[in-house]
C-alpha cells in the first residue's frame, strides 16, 4: 500500500534503469507505486519519442531524472 495515505499511482521513470533512476524506482516501488521504465533497454527512445505513447498509457506521473 503506498504510504502517507496517497493513492498508488502509475508513475513513469525517464532513465529508470540508471544510476539515480533506479534507486527513484525502487523507491517508489517502496512506497506502494507501480513505477514505468522509460530507457531504450525498455523499447522506448526519449529523443526520437519511439514507443512512448504506448509504455505512457495509465501513468498519471512522469519523472525525468
Ligand atoms: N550520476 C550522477 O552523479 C549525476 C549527478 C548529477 C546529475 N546527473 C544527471 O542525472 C541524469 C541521470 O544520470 P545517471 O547517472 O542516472 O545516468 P545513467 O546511469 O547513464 O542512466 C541513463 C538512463 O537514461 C536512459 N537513456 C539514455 N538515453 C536514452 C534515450 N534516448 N531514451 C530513453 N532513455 C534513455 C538509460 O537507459 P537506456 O540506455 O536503456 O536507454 C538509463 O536508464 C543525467 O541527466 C545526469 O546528467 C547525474
């Protein structure tokens, strides 16, 4: 269940597989969040925007590290 009483959220990651994205990963996981990777190792390339409307469906939040 996520914490402080805030509703799970689908939360995309920008660079989720990273040094600092995994760690925001793991922590929303933590606290009851299904976190969305967004990296080309996921089928999704943030410069040419490959992928992404599909890997964005439901998320109501996006973090770009
Ligand atoms: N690490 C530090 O100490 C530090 C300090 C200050 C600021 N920052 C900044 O924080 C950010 C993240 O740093 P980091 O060290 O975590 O980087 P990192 O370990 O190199 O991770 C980069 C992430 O971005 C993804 N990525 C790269 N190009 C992409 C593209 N075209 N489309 C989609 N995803 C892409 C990578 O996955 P794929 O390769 O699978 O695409 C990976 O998940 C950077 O902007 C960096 O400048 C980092």
């Amino acid at each position: 269940m996520p914490s402080e009483r805030m509703e799970a959220m689908r939360v995309a990651v920008a660079g989720g597989t990273g040094l600092i994205g995994k760690l925001v990963v793991r922590e929303l996981g933590a606290a009851g969040h299904e976190p969305v990777v967004l990296a080309r190792a996921q089928g999704v390339d943030l410069v040419s925007g490959d992928g992404l409307p599909a890997r964005l469906a439901g998320c109501e939040e996006i973090i770009d590290v």
